[in-house]
C-alpha cells in the first residue's frame, strides 16, 4: 500500500514537471498569452499535483484537475495537451465499474469538463474553438477507452486467478474426498481381516483346549495355528493402521501399503477353515479370469465374512459356489444353522451390513437370510465395472 502512494506521489510530481515545462514552452509561442508567474504555477500545480490521490477519490480528483487546467487556459496558452486531467479521465475510467446512476453522474462531469476546456480555449482566442473541441474529443476519448480496456483486463484477471484458485480448491476437496473414501476402505478390510483372524483364533483355542488333556500333539498344532494367525493379523493391521495415519512420516508407507488379498488367496482361506473343523467345499463354474482390483478384494471379503459366519453360528460346514458369467460374478455361502440362544438368523449383524456395502458399492447386490434350516449369502458383483 505505502509503494501504491509513493508511486502515484511520484506520477504526480513528474506529470507536474511536464506540465510546468509545457507551460514555459507556451510563453514563447507566436501570438502567446501571459506568462510564468505565480498563479500560472500555482493552477499548473492544482491541475497535477492531486493525481496522488487518484485511487482514493478518482472523480474528486479529475474535477480538481480539470477546473485547475481550464482556469489555466484562460489566462495562459500551455503548449501540448492538458496533462493532468488527460491521465486523471484514463484513472477515472480504469477504477472499479461503477453503478449505473454513478456511471451517469461521471459522463456529466466528463462532458461539462470538456465543454469548460472548450469554452475557455475559444473565449481566450476569440474564436469558435473548432479544433480545440475535435482535439479534446480525440484526446479524452482515447484516454477514457485506454482506461475501461485497463480496467476490463484488470477484472479479467482477477476472474481467471479466482477461477485458478476455486479449480485448485475443488482438486484438493477431490483430494480430501478420494483420501476420505480409501481410508473408509482400509477401515473396513481392517474389520473384516480381525474379525476373520478373531474368530479364527477363537475356534483353534476351543480345539486346543479340549485336546490339551488326551490329544497333547494335536493342541499344540492348535496352538501353533493361532499363533501363525495372530501373526498375520498382526502384520495386515500393522500395514493398514500405517496407511491411515496422517502424519508426513508415514506418507511414503501409505504407498507401500500392500492391497488386501483378492480370490487368489481363497484356497488358503478354505484351508484356514476346514483346519479350525468348518467342513467346506468349494465349487467353482464358468471361466475363471483376472478381475478389476475392487471386485477382486470384495468378492474375498464377502466370502471371508461368510465363512466366518459359518463358523461362528453354523453346524460345521458350508458351501462355497463362485460363478463366473460373462460380466458377472456370483458368490453363494450356504450353510446348516444351529439351534441356540443368540444366534441371529435375519442377517442383522455389522459384518453382513458391510458385506452388502461392499456389493453396492461395487455395482452389485447381496442378500442374507436364514431358509430351513440354513443360512445363505449370496452375492452379484458387476466384474466390468470400473471402480
């Protein structure tokens, strides 16, 4: 702000240099009127000086200018131009778009300054000021179209900076977003990978303690599952907590983190289960191919939550069909229910409320429920949708 004053004080005394050498020049002009004397400097002064003060009252200061230069007129005969009220108008007509009764206003001003430059120009002559009126026209006309085109590349600009600048705030709020929606993600195959390896752990330690008194060997195989289970867990979680930690430090783990597993891991999955005694057959139809990342890990973790719920409410066993149609995946995980307090045949709980977030979100549906006697999920996935 201070460099704006000192820049426009600065065009101020330079314009009044001018001003004044263009007076002194008049003087010595054939049939030239007056002469450098104290008034003649000080309207040189009045119709300068205040260009200072152009950016807070433009319009007070093209008046002042104006009126100054036309006093001077008529007393003197400057040669050249009136330069302070010429570069007061380009001012004036370069500030910020007035409203329409000021726009107005500022055309009256303008034409009443001219008409005064002209009059005094004609009565000082004693002539009709033709070529004084032609050449003002000229002269501010230009001075006014300079401005409105500084004034329109000014505001086109601003608008193309706030355009930048609302494009950049929408990418980081795209950002935000997308971060927002991975780390959801994490959050639930986080959920499915303990819940999976709790429940686990909870049958193998069943196993090992009933077999700990007669069966010492088979316990400690128990024993060792769990172990070997816990410390997967462990890792995965480790690896998922890391990606979505916010900290600067962790931003190059978070691009290390491996991808959940997909359906290549699911012959190591049903063997996890049938160790923990869940008896579970696999049928796999049509042509198995490569799949699309998202449809790959969800498709695994539906029939991970599915055999875990197998296991926990289930009679021992489960069926696991996959069916791979054109642009279709099918996933169905049957089992025998058990009659016991508690267990919930309607599908209500958090896991299969997730299993079904993950076929929505996919493009898919999945429905759950318990039919005589036993519990199904099956699921629809679309595999050409890109996501």
């Amino acid at each position: 702000m201070r460099d704006e004053r000192l820049s426009d004080a600065g065009i101020a005394v330079v314009v009044f240099a001018v001003s004044l050498a263009l007076f002194a020049a008049g003087t010595h002009l054939e049939g030239h009127r007056g002469q450098i004397d104290v008034p003649g400097v000080a309207l040189t002064a009045l119709a300068s000086l205040p260009l200072a003060a152009r950016r807070v009252a433009p319009l007070a200061v093209f008046v002042v200018t104006a009126v100054a230069s036309a006093a001077l007129l008529g007393i003197a005969l400057p040669a050249g131009p009136p330069l302070g009220p010429t570069l007061a108008l380009y001012y004036l007509s370069a500030a910020e778009q007035p409203s329409r009764g000021r726009l107005r206003l500022t055309a009256v001003v303008v034409v009443a300054m001219l008409i005064a430059h002209v009059t005094a120009s004609g009565l000082a002559a004693d002539r009709f000021p033709g070529p004084e009126l032609v050449f003002g026209v000229v002269v501010w006309g230009g001075a006014w179209l300079a401005g409105e085109r500084s004034r329109l590349r000014r505001e086109r600009i601003a608008e193309l900076e706030e355009r930048a600048l609302r494009a950049e705030r929408e990418a980081d709020r795209e950002r935000r977003l997308a971060a927002a929606e991975e780390r959801a993600r994490i959050a639930r195959d986080l959920h499915d990978s303990a819940g999976h390896a709790i429940n686990v752990i909870l049958v193998h330690a069943g196993l090992g303690r009933l077999r700990s008194a007669n069966e010492p060997e088979a316990a400690r195989d128990e024993f060792e599952t769990i172990e070997q289970v816990a410390r997967e867990t462990i890792g995965e979680i480790d690896k998922l907590v890391g990606a979505l930690r916010e900290e600067p430090a962790h931003a190059q783990r978070r691009d290390e983190v491996e991808p959940p597993p997909g359906l290549a891991a699911l012959d190591a999955l049903v063997e996890r289960h049938r160790a923990a005694g869940l008896e579970v057959t696999k049928t796999i139809r049509g042509d198995r191919r490569s799949l699309s990342p998202s449809v790959d890990r969800g498709a695994y973790r539906i029939l991970q939550e599915a055999l875990t719920n197998a296991a926990r409410h289930g009679d021992g066993g489960a069926q696991l069909e996959l069916n791979f149609e054109p642009d279709l995946l099918e996933l169905s995980v049957v089992n025998p229910l058990r009659n016991e307090p508690g267990t919930d045949a309607n599908g209500g709980g958090h896991g299969l409320i997730g299993m079904r977030e993950r076929a929505t979100l996919l493009g898919g549906s999945l429905v759950a429920g318990a039919r005589q006697g036993r519990f199904e999920v099956r699921a629809r996935l679309l595999t050409d949708r890109e996501t």
